[in-house]
C-alpha cells in the first residue's frame, strides 16, 4: 500500500465525520451531508483503485 492510499484511507472517513457532524449541528442539510459523503467515498475509490 502506497503512501497516498494510506491517506485515502484515514481522509475519507474524516470528511465524512466532518459531514455527519456539520448536519447534526444544522449547518448542512441531509442532502448536502449525503452527496458529500457519497462524492467523498466515490471520489476515494476511484483514486484507490488507480494507484
């Protein structure tokens, strides 16, 4: 595993934390919260995959 798969992988679940979080405290809306963990994870896929 190469040094930017690695932090792929402790990136993503801090944005998605960090969307999580901003919902829960009303600054994102359930939509906004929901495609930024979706593109986040999308987008980490896909440069995972290509390293």
């Amino acid at each position: 595993m190469s040094d930017a798969q690695a932090g792929l992988l402790v990136a993503t679940p801090v944005i998605v934390a960090f969307a999580i979080a901003l919902h829960r405290m009303g600054v994102l809306q359930r939509y906004s919260a929901v495609a930024a963990v979706l593109f986040s994870v999308a987008i980490a896929t896909v440069l995972f995959l290509q390293q």
